[in-house]
C-alpha cells in the first residue's frame, strides 16, 4: 500500500511540471515555429498548383524551404552577439525573438501579396526570405526552451513535449486550416492572417521570463579607441572560434568516442521513417485516396495523434527516463511500418488507413519527444542555439540524404515489401542506443549552480 501511495505521489510531482507557467510559454513559441514551415511548402505548393505553376517550377521553388538545413550557419550570431540596441533591454534570447518575428510577419504577408503568374522570381525571393526568418525563429525558441528550463531530464522531456504540441497545431493551422479558407478567401488575405498569427510568438516572447544563461555577447567593435583598429583581425578570428569551432569540439571533448557514437545515432534514429515518410503520398495516391481523404486523415486526424504522442513521449521519460522513451519510440515508429505493408495488401481501406496514420504519428511524435529531449541535454547553455541547430541541421540533413533513393526501392521491391523493410533500417538505431545508454551520463554537461 506504502509503495502504491509513493507511486502516485512520483507521477503527480512529473506531471506538476506541466503547470508550470514556463511550459505554456514554451507551447506558444512552438505555435509560432510550427506556422510558417508549411506556409513554404506544401501550402505554396498548393496555391501555385492552383494558379497554373508547371510542376517543374512548383518542384523548384520548393527549395525556398533550404534555410532549416542550413541554420546552423548564422545560429552562433544568436549566441555570441548582442540583439540589435532597440530590443537589447529584454535580453540575449527574448531580444533576438522580437528582433527576428517582426520581419517574420512581414515576410509572410509579402509572399502572400505576391504574384505568382506574374512575379515568380520576387516570390521566390519573398519565401526564401520568411524561411530565414523562419528557421532563425526556430533556433533562438529551441535555445529559449533548453536554458529556461531546468537541468534534468523532466523538465526538458515536457518542454520538448510541450513545443511539439504547439508546433503541430501550428502546422495544423498553415497546412488544414490555410488550404480550407482558400476556397472561400483570397491567398494574399491567408497569408497576412497567418503573418498576422505569429504575434502568439510575440505575446509568449513579452510575458517569458529571460533565461539566466553564461552567453559570451560579442564585444568585437567595442573600446577601439582603447585597443585599436589594429588588434581587429585577430578579434574577430578569436571570435570565430569560439562562435564556431568550439561548440562543435566541445561536444566531443566530453567523451569524444561516445560523441562519435551519439552523431551517428542522431543520424540514424529516424532512418526507417525518413525513407517510409518520403514516399507515404505517392502510395496513397496510388491506392487510390482522394486529396479530401488524405489531407482529412494525415493533416487534421494525424497532427492531433502527433501531438497526443509528444505528451505520452513526455510521460515515459518523466516516468522511465530518456534513453528508455527513446528505445520505446523506436520500436513502436519501426512496428508501425508494417501497418502500411498490410495497408497495400488491402488497397483503398478508410477505416485502415486511418488505424495505421494514428499509430503511425502517434508513435512518431511519442519518439520525437524523447529524441527533442536528448538532443536538449547534450546542449552546453554556453552556446545553445549553435549546439541544438547543429544536431537538428544534422538531423534534417540525414532525413534529405536518406530520402533519396527511397522512390527507387519502391519500384524494386513492390509497397509491401518496401514497409517491411523501412522497418528493418530502424535496427541500427536501436543497436547504437545501448552503446549511447552506457555514455548518456559522459555526454551531458554538467549546468553551473550559479552564475560568476
């Protein structure tokens, strides 16, 4: 009975972290992150589709959305400098937020009043803009949500919950939401409502208490007249290495072969989803689902078993701790492959294919919330927004490259075969999470208890 009573009293003390007014903010800026990502790419596809756009072209501009692989680029601009004058009275993190949705909102209701029949190259121009905007937005939130929150891993596991649910009803909103009110309203008032939306991320971004970080502002153009114009080379390679080299080596001075180890299973774990996920809408059309069908089912039905999954992802490393969240999503995202392998067997089946897209992202989201979790304690608060959009930019990267020849194997092997396999690619992810299990402790840095 004692140990009934202790029980109860250890899952409501994990689940009291969800009260936290922090974690609400956090839910806010993840709506704000997961708005604009769709709004660039199956949204636009949409909307050029409808206006006439070759495929070709269609096909092309979708590179606009290259920025969110890239952002690890100028992410140590949001660790090592100041945020611009105007806004630096709210801090490091919350002062590079304002200084970044601003133009965000502008950027979104500028592709929106775009033409795309007469103006393709300016829209192009435009999405790639709000993509930068984008992704920027993305790296300052996930240093936010990391350095705001504490030095554990429950904290961190409903954070990284908490952002995943937002940002899913974000892409709901863009992606469901934005295709529906096209039939009956003009893109460019679509586009202005949805810039007009990021003012959530505005909100959350006043009302957020500013995270007590050790971030090393760049004082590479101050006191010239003290040091000298001639000491600037010098200052601003010093300042290079410590904006770039040294949050990448930092990680690997910790335990450099159980580093190694992490980065091929960050490369790994979403392998068989990356491969399954590339061709999911090719073989739905091929079954014969109508676009009603599949966008009712995958956007609106299976963003909310996402975002169901992330809070259960949360609750088992609350419960069990990440590694374990982990193994469990992996297992389950890998099982549910082979919903689809039975699903080509049936051919045009509603009922299952709704059963196999809830399992499917409600497992998905389950593992992303332990994978967001992991991914948060390996950062270092000293450079957080260059450390999470490396291992992020490491990760989109791997799920492009992998993605590649997935169409190919289809063709070789029949969908059926193709599920069952993409179940079979999951294996080495789970293999390297033994190894990763016996380093976790080596590979998290250590959070100081006070600030010097």
């Amino acid at each position: 009975m004692a140990e009934d009573r202790f029980t109860l009293t250890r899952w409501r003390a994990a689940l009291a972290v969800y009260a936290d007014r922090r974690q609400l903010v956090i839910l806010l800026m993840g709506f704000s992150s997961g708005l604009p990502l769709l709004l660039g790419f199956s949204t636009l596809s949409w909307w050029l589709k409808g206006e006439g756009v070759s495929l070709t072209a269609i096909g092309g501009l979708l590179t606009v959305s290259t920025p969110y692989a890239f952002k690890f680029l100028w992410a140590p601009v949001f660790d090592q400098v100041s945020p611009p004058p105007i806004f630096r009275r709210l801090g490091q993190r919350r002062g590079w937020l304002l200084s970044i949705q601003i133009p965000l909102m502008i950027s979104i209701a500028v592709v929106g009043y775009s033409d795309p029949k007469e103006g393709l190259q300016f829209l192009a121009i435009a999405a790639v803009t709000m993509a930068f905007f984008s992704a920027s937005q993305d790296v300052v939130i996930d240093a936010y949500r990391i350095e705001i929150l504490g030095a554990d891993d429950d904290e961190q596991a409903v954070g990284a919950s908490s952002t995943q649910v937002g940002y899913r009803i974000g892409l709901l909103v863009a992606g469901a939401g934005a295709i529906a009110l096209s039939d009956f309203i003009d893109w460019s008032v679509i586009y202005t409502a949805m810039g007009t939306l990021i003012s959530v991320g505005v909100i959350a971004t006043l009302i957020a208490p500013e995270p007590e970080t050790r971030i090393f502002a760049s004082e590479v153009f101050d006191d010239n007249s003290r040091r000298g114009m001639l000491d600037l080379p010098s200052r601003i390679i010093d300042r290079l290495n410590a904006a770039v080299l040294t949050p990448a080596t930092e990680f690997f001075d910790r335990n450099w072969k159980a580093a190694i180890w992490a980065t091929i299973f960050i490369l790994f774990y979403k392998y068989g989803d990356a491969v399954a996920g590339a061709m999911s809408y090719p073989f739905f059309r091929e079954l014969g689902f109508t676009g009603v069908e599949t966008a009712a089912i995958t956007k609106v039905f299976g963003i909310c078993m996402a975002a169901l999954g992330a809070i259960a992802g949360a609750v088992m490393v609350l419960k069990f701790g990440v590694i374990a969240g982990l193994a469990l999503g992996g297992v389950l995202q890998a099982v549910t492959n082979l919903l689809f392998a039975y699903l080509a067997t049936l051919g045009h089946d509603l009922i299952f294919l709704t059963v196999a897209i809830g399992a499917d992202n409600f497992t998905g989201g389950l593992g992303s919330a332990a994978f967001v979790t992991l991914l948060s304690r390996f950062c270092n608060v000293s450079f957080t927004a260059t450390q999470f959009a490396l291992f992020t930019s490491l990760m989109a990267l791997s799920r492009v490259l992998f993605a590649v020849p997935s169409g190919w194997l289809a063709d070789q092997v029949g969908w059926m075969n193709f599920f069952i396999l993409t179940t079979g690619l999951a294996v080495p992810a789970l293999l390297l999470l033994f190894i990763l299990a016996r380093n976790y402790n080596d590979l998290v840095p250590k959070r100081p208890e006070t600030e010097p």
